[in-house]
C-alpha cells in the first residue's frame, strides 16, 4: 500500500509538472539538458518533467527605457540630452527568440550595450554638426540613430521602434550667450522696424506739407492774378471814365481841370476817413497844387475812351 500511494504521488507530480502555463504577450525558451530545444506559446502547454526546462521566459511586447547623456559639437559645446527610447521583440520567430534569451546574460547587459549604442550614434552625429544647428536638427538626429542601429538590433533579436529626444540643453554660459544672441536680433528686428515705420511717416508729412504748399502756391498765385487784372481793369475804367468826363466839359466849354480838383479833393477825404491814425503830409502851397494838377492833367493826354490800347 504505502509503495503505491508513493507511486500514485509521483505520478501526479509528474503530470501535474507536464502542464505549463504561459502567460500572454511573452514566450518560454524551453532547454534539454542545457540545449536549446523549442517555444512555448502564450497559453497551457504540456513539457516532458524534470527534461525539457524552461530556461527563460522572454516578452515580447513594447518597452521602453529613459536615457540621458552628453555629447560635444564640432566647434566643442556641451550638448546635454534627455531622451525616451521604446524598442521590443523583432518577431516570433524561433531563431529571434534565440537571439534573445542567449545574446546577453541578462535585460541588466542588454540595457547597457543598447543605451551605450544608442549615445554612441547621436555622439557621432552631434560631432559633426556645430552647437547653433543644433537644435534644428532634433528629427534628423533620431532618424540618424535608427538607421545607425536598426541592423544592430536586428542580430540581438529587438527593433527599435522610436527615439524621442525630450530635452536639448546647453551649459550655461551657452545658453546666457544664446539669450542675448536672440535678445540682440530681436532689437535689431525692432528698430529696422521703427525705423522704417519713422521713414514712412515723415514721407507722408513730408508729401502732405508739399502737396499743402503747392496748393498754398497755386491759390497765391491766382489771387495775385485776378488782383492784377482787377487793378488793370479799375485803371482802365478810372481813365476810361475821366477821359469821358474831360471831352463833355470841353463840348459844354468847362474847365476840365475842374475834375481833377474834384478827384484831388475826394482822394484827401478818402486818406482822413481811411487813415487810422497815420499821419499824410500834403503839399498845400499854390506850387505844389499846380504841380499835382499837371501830373493829373497828363494822364488824360492821348487818351481815347473808345480804343483798349491807350498810352498810360
């Protein structure tokens, strides 16, 4: 009795060891005294006890991984990166899965060789590029890398699947010299474009107050004009009329001087009532009224009131 219970026991053991459950999303590397033998799937999967060994369980699903490092430009700035790496299991094929559970020792080994290549690629890229283009050149760097290390991978067994560079910085003095660098272009900007708006507006005034004087001008112009031509048409008229009144007091056998003392003493009593204040100083002696009514007098000569062109 006691040797079959025992043998009962063990062969429940035994089968109760046959059955070996894989969880989803990864795979069993399954081993034969120490060779490799098969893939278990995600699910029940059955195993010949205390033979076949599960020798690593490998995921295959996406993971990722933070890196932060430094690289030095061509014109010899330190570039400091913050980057998030995400890579996973090529496929599931059996010679992949080889490649990794037997490539490195451990995920410790692995992480380290694929951060170390990981810096290495932006390192080389970034030594060939100098600090100002740096920042610009943040997608190129990550296409750089994948290029540089997708074949890499590829012999470990994984595939990365992106590079995101977080965070670019520089020392401080850098970044203080790139401030005032932006801070610079940025007053530069403002003034050419202060200046501009001045240039334009001073244009503007300048136009107006040109356009203001021409206008000024013309008006001046032809007031002075028609004051002109309004003078000559008042002397003419003036002559025209006492020349008309000298030959109708000759006809009627009158003294035409008789006219100009009449004129004479209306132009006196125009000064006294017009005058505002200013003093006039008149001849009043017998030589000088003579003397006035002969200055008079040949204004009238060769006048004709029925030509326009008389001698003035």
């Amino acid at each position: 009795m006691t040797s079959g219970l025992v043998l009962l026991v063990l062969i429940v053991l035994a089968l109760m060891m046959s059955f070996v459950t894989v969880q989803q999303g990864t795979v069993a590397v399954i081993t034969v005294f120490g060779k490799f033998k098969r893939i278990m799937g995600p699910g029940l999967n059955m195993r010949i006890p205390f033979i076949e060994q599960i020798f690593r369980r490998i995921s295959y699903q996406n993971r990722s991984n933070e890196l932060k490092f430094q690289a030095i430009t061509q014109d010899q700035a330190n570039v400091y990166f913050s980057a998030m790496m995400l890579f996973s299991v090529l496929n599931q094929d059996s010679e992949t899965i080889q490649n990794v559970a037997f490539k490195f020792i451990d995920d410790r080994n692995l992480m380290l060789s694929l951060n170390r290549s990981v810096e290495g690629a932006v390192r080389a890229f970034v030594a060939t590029k100098k600090q100002s283009e740096i920042l610009q050149l943040r997608n190129e760097i990550i296409l750089h890398v994948k290029e540089q290390l997708d074949i890499q991978l590829e012999g470990w067994g994984y595939h990365l699947l992106d590079l995101q560079i977080n965070d670019i910085t520089f020392d401080e003095e850098i970044i203080k010299s790139m401030a005032k660098v932006v801070a610079s272009n940025n007053l530069k900007a403002a003034a050419e474009n202060e200046g501009q708006a001045l240039l334009i507006t001073k244009t503007k005034v300048a136009e107006a107050e040109g356009n203001a004087i021409k206008i000024s001008a013309e008006a001046e112009r032809m007031a002075a004009q028609l004051r002109g031509q309004g003078v000559a048409l008042f002397r003419e008229e003036v002559a025209r009329g006492m020349a008309t009144a000298a030959k109708e007091m000759e006809s009627a056998n009158l003294d035409a001087s008789y006219i100009l003392f009449s004129m004479w003493t209306d132009a006196i009593k125009h000064f006294a009532e017009y005058g505002k204040g200013n003093t006039i100083f008149l001849d009043g002696s017998s030589n000088g009224y003579q003397k006035t009514m002969q200055q008079l007098m040949s204004t009238l000569q060769g006048f004709d009131p029925e030509k326009k062109d008389n001698k003035k």
